[in-house]
C-alpha cells in the first residue's frame, strides 16, 4: 500500500464521520517530550520503528501518520 497524504480537515470529515482511525504518533522524542499536544489513543511509534512494530498498527482501518 502506498502513502496519501491527506489534511487535518479529511481527518476531522473522517472521524466525524466515524470512520475508524488509527493515528500514529511519529514525532521524535524530543519534540513530543516538548508538546502541549498528544492526541489521547494515537500509538506512539518513532518512524524508524514502524518496521519492527508493524504488529502493532491495525490492517483494517485508515492509518494517519504525523509528527513534526
């Protein structure tokens, strides 16, 4: 599967919507140790190890990756 980028807003329309999200938090440490902002239930995962947890992130939903 290849990556869409896709706007906070078509996330807002999706979840509004109820269409399952899951977001993955992939924000270094240092800037996520800095944020006012954590998104509560987002799997906190750093991008270089998405490969190695792959398990982790759910096949049967929309998958929304941010980080700084």
């Amino acid at each position: 599967m290849r990556p869409t980028p896709i706007t906070k807003e078509e996330v807002k329309q999706k979840m509004d919507a109820g269409e399952p999200i899951t977001l993955l938090d992939a924000r270094a440490a240092k800037a996520w140790d800095s944020s006012e902002v954590k998104i509560a239930g987002a799997i906190r995962m750093l991008a270089d190890e998405v490969a190695q947890r792959l398990e982790e992130i759910p096949r049967d939903r929309t998958v929304v990756t941010y980080c700084t």
